[in-house]
C-alpha cells in the first residue's frame, strides 16, 4: 500500500536529516559528476538553451558543483528560482550580477538585476524532491511551487529530478497536474522514466 503524501514527506525529511554531512557532500559530488555527462545536458550548452537548477536548502543533495561546472562552458545559459513576490520565477545565473542573496524564505537567489528566463525557453531542469518513482512522479515538499514553474515548461524539456538512492520509492500519490520526471538522477543507479531502467 502507498502511503499517504504527509506521512512520506515525514519518512524522507526524517531519513534526509540523518545522512551525515560527509555522506550527504559525496553523494552531492557524484550527482553532480553525473549531470554533468548526461546527453540533454552537453546538448543544451552546445545549442545555448537555459538550464534550470534549483540551489540546495536543508538536506536536499547540493547540485552548486554541477552549476558551477556548467557556468564555466562558453554559453552555457544557466538560471535557478527567484521569488517575486508572489511566486517564484526563473532569473538568469550571471557572474556580471553579482553575488546570490538569500530570498524570503532563506533559499538563495540571483539578485533583483538579473534578468528573468522564460520557463518554456528552458531544455533541462534540474529538479529537488523528498521522492520519486522510478516512471517519474515526484513528491515535492507541498507548496507546489516547483510544480506551478514546471508547469509552464516546454514539453520537450528533460527533466531530471536529484535524490538519494532511498528517495526512489515503490509509489507516490498521483494527482492530475503532477509533471512527470524525464529521469531521476541519484549517487548510485539513475532511473530513466521513460524506459523504467
């Protein structure tokens, strides 16, 4: 039986605080190394399309190496979340902006100056959750702003999620606006949605 989403959330959150800080920068490093091989990933850079990524907060896994292995490829086009005041938007990731600020609710974010990025531009996104499964569904942690950015996201886009090898569960609740993931990235095995492998 699939529990419920509240009872997941606690189960990951409370499993997430207990990684140590060594376990929890190793598996950061290798998710990092493998986002960085993926085929969406080169192919972006190459045809200078943005990609998203999220900046860690808490005990979600840190994907900052990936994000600053992509910035340094000739027209990489990067962005993350910024909160606007009523929700949150894409902005550009650009050294000419200055340094990341802390938003409302603690998470870094490019300043006021840099520029927005439309959602739909965007060929990867780089994606946290407290969950997945293997064909793609995410459990987010329940203020469905990932969710109302990622509904605005080209169909094509890939989209990856980043977990722990644990985070990958049997099920999760599916509700009717859910966006599937592309792939789920983690420290061991990766799963792809689309082939289930």
């Amino acid at each position: 039986m699939t529990p419920g989403k509240g009872e997941l959330r606690d189960a990951m959150r409370a499993r997430c605080r207990a990684e140590p800080a060594a376990s929890r920068a190793a598996a950061s490093d290798a998710v990092c190394r493998k986002l960085a091989d993926r085929e969406e990933v080169r192919r972006a850079i190459a045809e200078r399309r943005p990609i998203a990524a999220y900046l860690a907060i808490g005990n979600e896994l840190s994907v900052d190496g990936f994000i600053m292995s992509v910035a340094r490829q000739p027209g990489a086009s990067l962005a993350t979340p910024r909160w606007n005041g009523t929700a949150y938007e894409l902005a550009a990731v650009r050294e000419s902006d200055g340094p990341m600020v802390a938003g409302p609710l603690g998470i870094r974010e490019p300043g006021p100056s840099a520029p927005t990025v439309d959602p739909a531009s965007v060929a990867v996104w780089i994606v946290p959750g407290l969950a997945f499964t293997a064909d793609g569904l995410r459990l987010g942690h329940g203020g469905g702003w990932y969710d109302r950015l990622l509904a605005a996201a080209a169909p094509d886009s890939a989209k990856l999620g980043v977990a722990y090898d644990f985070q990958v569960v049997p099920g999760i609740p599916a509700e009717p606006h859910d966006v599937r993931m592309t792939a789920v990235v983690t420290p061991g095995v990766s799963v792809t949605a689309q082939s289930m492998v």
